[in-house]
C-alpha cells in the first residue's frame, strides 16, 4: 500500500531537499513549519525525513515510544569522538546506566548547596568590573559558567583553566557542528587539517577533565561531588569503566557551561531590548533581595527573575534541535504512519513560535509563565530541556543558576547592549549568539538600600 506522506517541500532528484538542511539549517526548518504546518515531510538524499511540531506526537516520539525512535545513528558516529558513549549519546541499557551513574549529583538537597557557588562566584567574577566598563559578555558568562560547574560538580577550582577550557569547547562545536550539518561521519584515520585540529581539540577537552580526576586522586577524599561518586564507582570492585569517567565528566562539563551561559547572553540581548522587563526584573530584585546578594532561600521568591529566564529558553533554546530520531519499525503519528528507517526531527525552536500555543511569538514576553501559566500548555508545546527519559538531567542545575547570575549581576549593574552589532543566532549543534557581544555596564543601586 502507498505510504501517505505529510505534506512538504519536492526537493531535488536524489538529494531532496539536503543542500538546503546543509546550508541553513536553523532557517529551512523554521521556514518548513511556517510553509507547511506542525507535521513536515522532505527527504534527505535517499532518505524519507519528518519535521514534527505538534505537541502530541512530540509526546508521542519522546515519552511514549522512545525506544521505537531512539537517536539516529549517522548522528550518534558523528558525536561519538568528541563526548564518547556517556549519557548525551548513548541508547538505550547504556544510557540508562549512564544516566544513573550522574544523577546523584543533581539532587534537590545538593542544589541548594550549589546555589551559594553560583552567587560567590558571580560576585568574584564582576569585581573588576567598573561602572561605563565594556566587556565581551559572552566571555564574562562563561567564566563564571565554567567555574560553577568545576566547583560544584569536580571540586575543582578552574579559574586558571577558563581560556583554555573555552576555547576548546569552541574549537570542538565548531568542527562537530560542521560534520553534524553535512550528517556526514569523516573517520578519524583520514590524513586532513580537519582532523588534525579535531584531535588536538579532543585532547585538550580530555586533559582539562582528567586533571581534575589527578587533583582528585591526591587526596582520595569523597567530596560528595559528582567526581567523587565515579571515582569511587571507578575505583576498586566498581562498575564504572576508564571509558565512564571520561564520557561522563567530558558530557557534565560541556553541556554543563557553554548552555546556561549562552542562555544568559541572549537574556541580557532580551533586556536590553525591552526595558519595561529590565524595569520589573529591578523591582523584584530590590523588593526581595534588599541590596544583598540572593540566597537559595530567596530563589523561590524570584519569580520574574525565574519567568524571564523560561521566557529566553523559549525564544532561544540552546538545544534548538533535539538529536534526530530514527524509527525502528513502522510508527503511527497522528494520522500518518512513519515508515522504518525515517529520520524524525524534533526543534524546540520551531515548537516554540507556533502561535496557537505562543500568541505573538517574536515579542519577548515572561508574562506568558506568570502563576503557572505554562501548566496549562499541552505536553510537548514547551520543551527547552526535552522530554521523557531523556530530558537533561541539569535542567534544575542550570535554571537556579542562570536565574541567581542573573539576579547578582542585575542588582549591581544595567547591562546594555552596544549598538550596530549582528545579534543572529546560529543553528548548529547548539542554538549561539554571536561571538564577542559588545556591552557597556553601568552601576545601579537597589532602590531599597538607597533608602536606607
């Protein structure tokens, strides 16, 4: 029986519609759900592919049947080199035991704990700034990123490690990103500058996290970190594997900086833009937090700080695209039947700006998540951390701290943006700002400490 399609783009004799996937890939899919709906079809060379943006068959892909669709395995060749088989990668028993291995170390109890890093070293990290000062504030963002994730998950003070751990995880997303766009796995024998740059970026991703495993091993001690527990797991009569620690601490350290603080770049951007918010992000901080510095107490407390940073996750959702999935055998969505062998893609970024759940997409607005209102949405309609036995086991981690940098930063500073600069996202493996975003801070006192 024929196989009824969705509807989508012809594409081309037997590339279909891949040089378009390759040269635009944030903006084809985008102009896919605007031209075609919530249910895409089109191919990828030989290859039948499916943009799926209704909320449901989200749910469908990701909750219900994930072992029906695990991640594509094109893909999974293509990232493998770079981040192993931990717990970004893997499937199924694997990503399982992966994902058991970490979890630990995002507990509730331990995030309070966390919290007080996030603040301290957001403190640390603007006390050379000067009121009229202008920074990179992508590269202010990620110095205190990095150091977050050091000290709370390796007890590792990473400091004097920041330039280097930066630049290799550009260095490493820009060539990843690169294979990823073309879906095409380039072995690591083939004799190429490519690979001789992949190799060297590996490296020094590799000997930034094992010598956190050397400081470690110094000393024995269980720190209660995420390091200590697989190291302990590693050690004698455990289960966890050289290959483990590797994987596991490469994963937590990567997706474990570079997401927030470029969650935090496009929230300053949002501000600058719409100062009505920055207003009402002010008052909140004033009314709640007094003139000093926030607490893990006060963290329920901020909720428009907290609504602002969901507001920007849905605009600008660094996992913009969700690794592609592949069906096992034929699969029902809806009102089609996905054949075996198809290539399911799955973009918050496009989920994110369907008006029917997003009224007015483009406009910056985080009343859109004022007393819950994102309770009410369908399963699947928001989705900036995934969904089912995959979403990202940091969301937490990561949301308590974009929310207290913010708050620290904010209280003491305006942060505005310098003018005539491209403020364009890029759409590779993760959702970018630009590089090097200019902005000038200028000093502010709480109003509630002015008055005192």
């Amino acid at each position: 029986m024929k196989t009824a399609y969705p509807p989508g783009p012809k594409g081309l004799p037997l590339l279909g519609s891949l040089l378009d996937l390759r040269k635009d890939k944030l903006g084809f899919l985008t102009s896919l759900a605007k031209t075609y709906g919530d249910f895409v079809h089109f191919r990828v060379g030989p290859r039948n592919a499916y943009l799926v943006s209704r909320p449901d068959c989200v749910h469908d892909i990701l909750v219900e049947h994930p072992k029906r669709m695990p991640k594509e395995w094109i893909h999974q060749r293509i990232v493998a080199p770079f981040f192993g088989n931990g717990v970004v990668t893997s499937n199924g028993a694997v990503h399982a035991r992966q994902r058991k291995l970490a979890q630990p170390a995002f507990q509730p109890r331990r995030l309070d704990n966390y919290c007080r890093i996030f603040v301290e070293q957001t403190l640390l990290g603007i006390e050379e700034w000067r009121s009229g000062g202008e920074y990179d504030i992508d590269n202010e963002m990620l110095r205190m990123t990095i150091q977050n994730v050091s000290l709370t998950l390796f007890s590792a003070d990473a400091m004097d490690i920041v330039p280097r751990a930066a630049a290799a995880m550009t260095d490493i997303l820009g060539l990843l990103g690169r294979e990823y766009d073309v879906a095409l796995p380039i072995p690591m024998w083939v004799p190429s500058e490519y690979n001789r740059r992949k190799k060297a970026a590996i490296r020094e991703l590799n000997d930034i996290v094992m010598k956190f495993v050397e400081d470690w091993r110094k000393t024995g001690q269980d720190k209660g970190d995420l390091l200590s527990m697989l190291m302990l797991a590693h050690g004698e009569g455990g289960d966890v594997t050289h290959d483990d620690l590797r994987d596991n601490m490469i994963a937590m350290f990567s997706a474990g900086h570079e997401t927030t603080a470029f969650t935090l770049v496009w929230t300053w951007i949002m501000l600058a833009r719409y100062p009505e918010v920055e207003a009402a992000l002010w008052e909140e901080l004033d009314r709640v937090l007094g003139g000093r510095p926030p607490t893990a107490e006060d963290y329920p407390k901020l909720v428009y700080t907290q609504m602002i940073i969901k507001e920007t996750l849905r605009i600008y959702p660094t996992g913009w695209l969700l690794f592609p999935r592949e069906t096992t055998e034929d699969v029902a969505l809806g009102e089609y039947t996905i054949p075996k062998g198809g290539m399911i893609y799955v973009s918050p970024y496009v989920i994110h700006r369907n008006p029917a759940y997003f009224p007015d997409p483009e406009r910056f607005d985080p009343e859109r998540f004022r007393a819950g209102a994102d309770k009410q949405l369908p399963r699947g309609a928001y989705i900036p951390f995934g969904l089912g036995p995959r979403v990202c086991m940091g969301q937490h981690f990561a949301t308590m701290e974009a929310v207290l940098i913010l708050a620290t930063v904010a209280q003491r500073y305006r942060v505005s943006i310098l003018a005539k600069q491209p403020l364009v996202p890029s759409g590779s493996l993760a959702l970018r700002p630009p590089r090097g975003v200019k902005v000038r801070v200028t000093a502010r006192q709480p109003a509630s400490a002015a008055a005192a």
